[in-house]
C-alpha cells in the first residue's frame, strides 16, 4: 500500500478514472512527520529528490538523507530561538537546501513564507513588515542579500538571518551550521489544523494579499499529483517551477512524494528549452509539468525524442491549440490543462482517464464541490458564463482551501460571502462537461449587452505574428457602452503604425463574432505586471483614462 493510501480513499469507475474521494487524517498530521519520516524509516533508500544545476553539478538524496538533513536544520533553528508559529522567509530559488528547510520547518511547527529571488527591495520590506517574519533563509546569488539588508533597515526589523552554501556579511551560513548539529529529533507537538505555509499572491489591484494553509494541504495535492501530473510511484516528477511560487507546492514535494515519486529539480536561471529535454533524458524523467510557454519554445524549437516520458501537463495561461497539437504529434504525449488558484489546490483539470481537449481546464476535481454562478449568486445554465465558486461540505470546505488571508479577516470572509468560496474566474460549461476558462470576473467586458471575456479576444490576438504580449480591457463606449480595446506589446521586427493596427484588428475580428470585434489597438513598449508575472489590467484601464490612449510608454 502506498504512503497516500492512509489517509486518501478513492473510488474508481470502471475505466479507472476517479469519480469520488475522501480524506482520513489524525488531528495531528504532519507531513513532515508522518510521511517524509515514514518514508525514510519503512524505504531508507528510496529516492526522493534529485537535483542539478548549469554547472554540472548533481545530488541524489534518500528519504533517509530528507530525514537527517531536515533534523539538523531544525536543531539549527531550533536552537537560535525559532518555535511553533515563527514565520521564516525561504528565498532559496532552486537549491536543495529549500526542501531540507520547508521540512524542517513543518517539524517545528513554524510557518513557511517561500518568495522568490526576483522581489525588489520594497517588495521584501513589505513581505518582512507583514509577515512579521522572525527569520530568513536566503540564496547569495542575484544580490539576494543585500537586498535583504536594504529591506530590514526599512523597516527598522530584527531578524535571524542565514544564508545557504557560502558566507555573507550579516548573515550565518546555514550549510554550515548545520553540519554540526544532531541528526536526531524528537516529534512536536503540531495540529493538522496549524498555519503551516504563507505565500504572497499578488493581485491586479492593491498590495499582494498572505495566504494561509495549514497542515492538511498536502493531502489535497495528492490529487494534483497522481490524476492530473500522473506522477509515478518509483517514477522522477519534474515540474519548472522555482521554489518561491505555490506552483513548487504544486508540483515539487507534497503529492508527488506522498504517491511515492521522486522530484526532479534542476537549478538553472535562464530558460533554455534544449536543457530542459537534456535534463528529462539523462535523468529518466517520467512526467512533466512546465508553464504554456516552455512548451511553446519546445515546439518552436524542434522536440528531440524522450522515450522515457510519459506524462506532461501545464498550467497557468493561455496554450494555443496548435502548441497542443504540434507537442502530442511530435511526441505522442497530450497535454493536461489543469486550474487552481495560490488559495486553492487543483480544482479542475484534464484527469487520468480523460481525452485531454486544447485550451479546455478539463473537469470538476472530485474533491471539490464546484458551480458556476451569475452575479445574482444563482447557478448559470450550461454554455452560460459564470463565476467559479466552491461549495462547503464538511471537510471539503477547508482542506486544500486557504484557512485565512494574513491579517485579514475582511477579505476572507468576503471571499467566503454567501457561503461560497470565490475564486473570481469566470468559466463556462459545455455540453460534455468541460469547463473553458473566460477570464477573471471582475474583467468581464459587457458590450452592446453581451458579456465578454479578455481572455478569448487575448487568444486570438496571440496568434498573429505581431503580438508578443497582449491584453484587452473594455472602454467607455457611448454606442456600446463598452469598447473592446486590444493593449499590445509588439513582437521584435515589427513597429507600431496605423498600418498595423488595422492589419491586428481584421486579422482578429475575421475570427470573432462580430460582438467580439476589436474596436481598438493601444501599442506599448512594456507591460504593467505583477511580480508573478500577471499583467495588470488596472493600471492598462489607467493608461488609457488619463489621455484616452495610453500613457508613456505607450505609442499608438
């Protein structure tokens, strides 16, 4: 029986794809204890994570070594006066180290607030001042460091700090300190009901909001890894991800070890899409998951044979459906669209079993109770549009689901209004059960009495060769009431003109209902984005109020 298996009851149909689900789990579950320590007790040996970077260098290490590593860390903070309900900031991009470190954390009961290397100086006072964080561990590359310091004398803050793999000035060298530490740890005591991790989501609108899980939200992953990942039991999981997103989460310890996978990890900071198949063929990867835009660049590039993969799946924007097509044709792999939010794990996805459909978010995971409902909070029909929302039931309603916004007791309850959980995305349903994702709610465009979404006007502007980046908001309109308007980034070789602007909006309105129709093109040098990357349509809408176009540098 696999480690999952305790505490994971699934009911198959007879095709074996998964129609039901439910949870059993000690009010004192720890993953740390109760599975990277069980693992390592009943298969010492068993591969856990193997890891590599640019430089050739590469790691294989045990459960058992998970284990050792994971104690002598926390003896480490432990000892410098970490304790149950600490926050420490894990700023360790891919190193190994992060997942010596996340475990060792869960083992104290301390919560972990993973970011990213890419945050700014003001980005980490924020992060630092909200979180109250009582330490940091952090990489020494990308001036990480020194950045830190900046933030704290902002913030006039006095925080433990310690670094990985090398000495910083202001900061202990954890790989160091821990070597000397005991191997041993006794259990603590921990609730599955304790805050367990902390991300910063960053939305298109105000300071990025701290979501809190507690110690029941790798439970809700194995779904995630095993249906929608297919991660493998013996098999090697790589999912492109540094550790500072809740997509590491997702895909680089939780379900996949709980299935009884090993995790790939490779460390790397430019993308380079031969590197990856390099990677995937010398370590004898079995499934894949990696953003829209890898396999873009994949497909683009020319994909080399991987005979031993045997699952990829994506997440997180836009996949065109020739980059389907091309991908499955050149490797006999379809790829497995999935959805979920920070605040949520899987809540839809193309499942083990399922005919994968292009650009399709799949279906219901079962472990939720999902509905598409209007504005008026009722259900919508099939084909209608409708804001995504979870319905309580029982332990559904928080398992996997954040148990609290940091500091914010507001906004959790707004998002629980009506005793729902909204995600704010709006989807519709076919006739075959699918969901197609339309947008976020609060972006739908009403024009002309129709209700449209960015998110398939975006779509379709992609594919013209001029397009690098685009998004679309909707303008006032004194005919329609609202105009939809195309913001785009140019692709290189191509200069913004009138010419061009024409040539965008017949390419686009050829392929849209005439409802849909582009109305206008606003050409920028740059996009306002979040720092995960989401382009904030917020401050586009705010462009184009303060002169009617754009604002610099905005040319038209």
């Amino acid at each position: 029986m696999s480690i999952y298996q305790k505490y994971f009851h699934e009911i198959l149909d007879e095709r074996g794809v998964l129609k039901d689900v439910s949870l059993v789990y000690p009010q004192d579950f720890n993953f740390a204890y109760d599975v990277v320590d069980v693992l390592a007790r009943e298969f010492p040996d068993k591969r856990a994570l193997v890891w590599c970077n640019v430089e050739k260098e590469e790691h294989v290490f045990t459960f058992s070594d998970i284990q050792r590593y994971s104690n002598q860390m926390a003896n480490v903070f432990r000892d410098s006066g970490v304790k149950q309900g600490d926050r420490v900031m894990l700023v360790l991009k891919r190193h190994y180290e992060y997942w010596f470190a996340v475990v060792a954390l869960h083992k104290l009961g301390a919560v972990a607030i993973p970011a990213t290397h890419m945050l700014t100086v003001s980005d980490f006072a924020y992060r630092i001042q909200a979180s109250k964080a009582k330490a940091i561990v952090c990489t020494v590359q990308n001036e990480v460091p020194e950045k830190i310091q900046a933030a704290l004398k902002q913030t006039r803050r006095k925080v433990k700090l310690w670094c990985v793999q090398s000495q910083v000035q202001g900061f202990e060298n954890l790989t160091e300190k821990m070597q000397k530490a005991d191997t041993q740890l006794e259990r603590l005591p921990t609730l599955a009901t304790d805050p367990m991790l902390l991300y910063f989501t960053s939305g298109t609108t105000g300071y990025p909001k701290g979501v809190i899980h507690d110690y029941t939200y790798p439970l809700a992953h194995i779904i995630t890894a095993k249906y929608w990942q297919q991660a493998e039991d013996n098999g090697l999981h790589f999912t492109v991800a540094e550790t500072g997103w809740a997509k590491a989460s997702w895909g680089k310890i939780y379900g996949q070890w709980l299935v009884g996978s090993a995790v790939m990890v490779y460390d790397f900071d430019n993308f380079e899409p031969k590197q990856l198949v390099n990677v995937i063929n010398h370590y004898k990867v079995t499934s894949f998951c990696a953003p829209p835009t890898v396999y873009r660049y994949l497909v683009r590039k020319g994909i080399p044979p991987m005979p031993t993969l045997r699952h990829a799946s994506t997440a997180g924007e836009m996949l065109a459906p020739e980059v389907f097509r091309k991908f499955t044709e050149q490797t006999g792999i379809p790829l497995c669209e999935g959805y979920g939010q920070t605040e949520t794990t899987l809540l839809m996805a193309n499942f083990k079993g399922s005919n994968p459909v292009a650009d399709s978010m799949g279906t219901v995971s079962p472990f939720y109770q999902i509905e598409l409902r209007g504005r008026d909070g009722e259900p919508v029909s099939q084909g209608e549009i409708g804001e995504v929302v979870i319905l309580p039931s029982g332990e559904k309603r928080q398992v996997g689901v954040l148990t609290a916004y940091l500091d914010d007791e507001e906004q959790y309850q707004y998002v629980w209004r009506d005793g729902v959980y909204h995600t704010g995305d709006a989807a519709y349903r076919d006739e075959n059960g699918r969901y197609w994702f339309h947008g976020r709610f609060d972006d739908i465009i009403k024009t002309g009495g129709f209700r449209i979404g960015p998110y398939e006007i975006e779509h379709v502007l992609m594919e013209h060769p001029a397009v690098a980046e685009c998004s679309v908001i909707g303008v006032p309109d004194m005919l329609r009431g609202q105009a939809i308007k195309a913001i785009v980034r140019p692709d290189r070789g191509f200069d913004p003109s009138r010419e061009l602007e024409l040539e965008i909006r017949e390419f686009c309105n050829q392929k849209l209902a005439e409802y849909k129709w582009v109305r206008g093109v606003t050409f920028v040098e740059e996009m306002p984005k979040t720092i995960s990357g989401k382009i904030q349509k917020t401050a586009l809408r705010r462009q184009i109020d303060k002169n009617g176009q754009g604002t610099s540098p905005v040319r038209e």
